[in-house]
C-alpha cells in the first residue's frame, strides 16, 4: 500500500529544541528545508535557550521515555515512520535514548536503506553533561548508523582513544570502522599543531597557521571500503580556530551532512549534482563534507560581520572572557546568534575555500 512506501527526502530529526538562538532542531531544520527537505522534528527537551553554563539561566523541560515512546508509537501507528533518512542529536538520558534506538529498528523495518547520521551529543572542551550511563548506549546505536559526527571529545569517549596528534586521529577513526563497522565517520572538529597537519599530508597551509597559537582545526573523515579487508579512505579539512564560541554549530554541521550527504537511491541517483560525488578525488563522503564546511564557514563569516557591527567593532565584547558577568554573557551570547536566515546564499551554495586533502 502507498502510505507502507518509504517517503524520499525526508528526514526525521530527533534533537533538542530551544525558543531563543539555534541549537538541536532550531539549528538543523532551516538548512535541510532550504536544501530541500521534508523535516518531520521530534523535540527530546523543550527549553528557553541554551543550557549549561553559556547562558547559566534557562526554563523548560526534558522529554521523558514514556513521551517519547508516546511519540514515536502514535507516528508509527499513523504509518508515518517512513523516513528515508533519520538524524539524532541530543537526547536527555539513557531511558530516552533506549527508545530512540527503538525507533531506529522501526525505521529500518521499512525502510532496510535508511540513512541514518548519529550525532552522538555527550560533551565537548573535555567535558561530558550527559549521565555516562549514555556511553555504552551510544556505542550500541553506532553500528546502526550510516554515519556519525562527534566532536573529538566524544569521539575519545567512544574510541577511548585520546587525540593529541596525527598518529591518534588516524587511529580514532581506524577504530570507529574497526570496533563498530560503521561505513562512514566524521570526527567533526580537532585543534592540531600545524606540524601534525603536516604529518597527515597538509601541505601550502596559510601563514595564519604559524602564527597566533601555531594550531588549526581539522574535520576529518573517513568511508570502509571494504568490511572484509578494513580497507579505508581518510580524509581532512584544515581551517582556523576562531577566538569566538558560538552555539549550534555542531548542530548545523550534522544537518549539512544529512542534506548534502551521497546519494543512495536509483531516484537520488538520477539527480545531475551526483555525479561531483562519484568523481571526486578522495571519496563521495569528502565532497559532502567540503559542502558543509563551506557552508558553515559561510554562516560563520557572516554571524561574526553582523556581530562586530553590534558590537562597535570591538572584539572583546564577542569573546568569552574570564570573570565575566551574567549580563555581558547573555549580550555576548546574543550578538553571536546564527545568523541563519540571512545566510541562504552560503548555505544553497556555498564557495568550496577549504579543500580535503587525502590522509597519507
């Protein structure tokens, strides 16, 4: 029957939800719609703005299972599980997330091709505010997904491999294929001495580099290509640290993935845009991640223009500062809010600056 049917290009995004600023849902539903996509949005936790200590004030609640069960069984009932793709991000508890793994079986019941990218949120800056009790959680979803996007600290919580240089990179992601037989790993952004870089095959690196910090962000990531063989490619995007924070974007960067992510399907396939997938030089996966780097690089350039205009070109008011108040906290938060909307451009179509480069 027609409504048993898988429904393409649509996604079910279970994440967070806040009223103010862009994280979970907030941050991931505009791209993936302006990209093309249906967004079915399931809310884990209902909350004013960010938690934690960026804004230290916050109201609302979290979702507990039984809601969520609620949710996922009136949908399914409903026919309305027939996602062709699935994102998860934040999901508050080890309870919650048990019916989110719930929900992935459901989905691949009718849908064996799903394309599922994990975002599995536990912590960052070394730093986990989630129960632990979600570790051996999220390593059980891993398997189940087709790609997944930690940041380098929950990758080291999942891979209990602690990333200081080009040698333990490349052996993170060696062992999320390995450990898990995920196909596709993405660990989304790690501070590296430029000597490092250069270990993994960077080469023409900008004169920023050798200055300041002497150190750079890299998105790495890396596609099995063979289960039998462990045969891989691996792949990095180097770019420079920002002195500001600004929430979300992790959030956006999972949801450039899933809406640029390789075709799959006989239909998807058929697009004339998929071709740059099967002829890109490192991998299909490389040319999806050169999209949502670009893009967020993008809505970066752009928030932090608009930011330094509120703020009188000063650059201290936009950079997390010690000692410093709840008032200037929620102003500083404030100013560096996405600016989203007012980035389609960059986000439709992004210019590709950060090119990958093939691990050596």
């Amino acid at each position: 029957m027609a409504h048993n049917l898988t429904q393409e290009r649509r996604v079910l995004s279970i994440q967070s939800h806040v009223v103010a600023g862009y994280v979970g849902n907030k941050a991931a539903t505009f791209p993936l719609q302006l990209l093309g996509w249906e967004v079915d949005a399931a809310m884990t936790v209902a909350f004013s703005n960010h938690t934690g200590p960026r804004y230290g004030r916050w109201g609302g609640s979290k979702f507990d299972a039984p809601h969520l069960e609620d949710i996922f069984s009136a949908l399914d009932a409903n026919g309305l599980l027939r996602q062709s793709h699935l994102l998860t991000g934040y999901v508050p508890g080890a309870d919650a997330l048990k019916v989110v793994a719930r929900t992935v079986d459901r989905l691949k019941a009718v849908n064996p091709r799903l394309v599922y990218v994990l975002d599995p949120v536990m912590g960052d800056d070394g730093r986990i505010y989630v129960s632990e009790s979600v570790i051996p959680l999220y390593k059980s979803l891993l398997p189940k997904a087709t790609c997944a996007t930690p940041n380098y600290f929950e990758a080291e919580l999942l891979t209990d491999i602690k990333i200081l240089d080009a040698r333990s990179l490349k052996l993170a992601l060696r062992t999320f294929h390995e450990r898990y037989k995920i196909p596709n790993i993405i660990i989304s952004a790690v501070s590296l001495p430029v000597h490092e870089l250069v270990k993994l095959g960077f080469t023409n690196l900008p004169p920023v580099a050798s200055s300041s910090t002497g150190r750079m962000l890299v998105c790495t990531g890396s596609t099995l290509l063979d289960s039998t063989t462990m045969e891989t490619t691996s792949f990095g995007i180097a770019f420079e640290e920002l002195a500001e924070h600004y929430e979300g974007v992790g959030d956006t960067f999972s949801s450039l993935v899933l809406g640029r992510f390789p075709p799959s399907s006989p239909a998807a396939a058929s697009d004339p845009n998929s071709s740059a997938y099967s002829s890109h030089p490192i991998s299909p996966l490389a040319h999806t991640v050169e999209l949502a780097i670009a893009s967020l690089q993008g809505v970066l350039a752009k928030t932090r223009a608009h930011a330094l205009q509120l703020a009188k070109g000063r650059t201290d008011w936009i950079v997390p500062h010690e000692g410093e108040s709840a008032e200037e906290r929620v102003r500083r938060l404030r100013t560096v809010e996405l600016r989203l909307v007012q980035s389609q451009k960059e986000l439709l179509d992004p210019e590709v600056v950060h090119k990958a480069v093939k691990f050596t």
